[in-house]
C-alpha cells in the first residue's frame, strides 16, 4: 500500500517515536538510521511536518526490519 491518508502517516510516526524512546535513542541517532535530518524528525514529532510518499515507505521498511 503505497498511498497514506494523515492519520495513517502520524499512526506511522507515532510507531517511530515508540521505537525511539524503547531503544533509547537521540534524535540524532534515529535520523541517521531512518535518513532523515533530525530537525524533520522533530517536526513530525511534534506535528509541524507530516512525511511524504517516499519517506512513509522507508519508515514503514525501517520498522519492519526492526520489529522485535
């Protein structure tokens, strides 16, 4: 499923944010996994940003390489 609807894509980012606090990252840390400068992190973080097309996909791939 390539297409996103906001709640699905914050769904998405609330899940990455999970990851972070559960693996104890930096922001710093997760943007260079994830491949993504940290201040974008922040920003959908704090709702300011929502990711794009591309960026979902990658976030999706990267937390399903990483799922326990």
């Amino acid at each position: 499923m390539l297409e996103s609807t906001k709640s699905e894509k914050m769904k998405l980012v609330n899940e990455l944010l999970e990851y972070r606090l559960e693996n104890k990252l930096s922001l710093q840390a997760l943007s260079k996994k994830v491949g993504v400068h940290y201040v974008t992190l922040h920003q959908w973080f704090t709702g300011k940003r929502k990711p794009n097309m591309i960026q979902t996909y990658h976030i999706r791939k990267f937390l399903e390489e990483n799922q326990r």
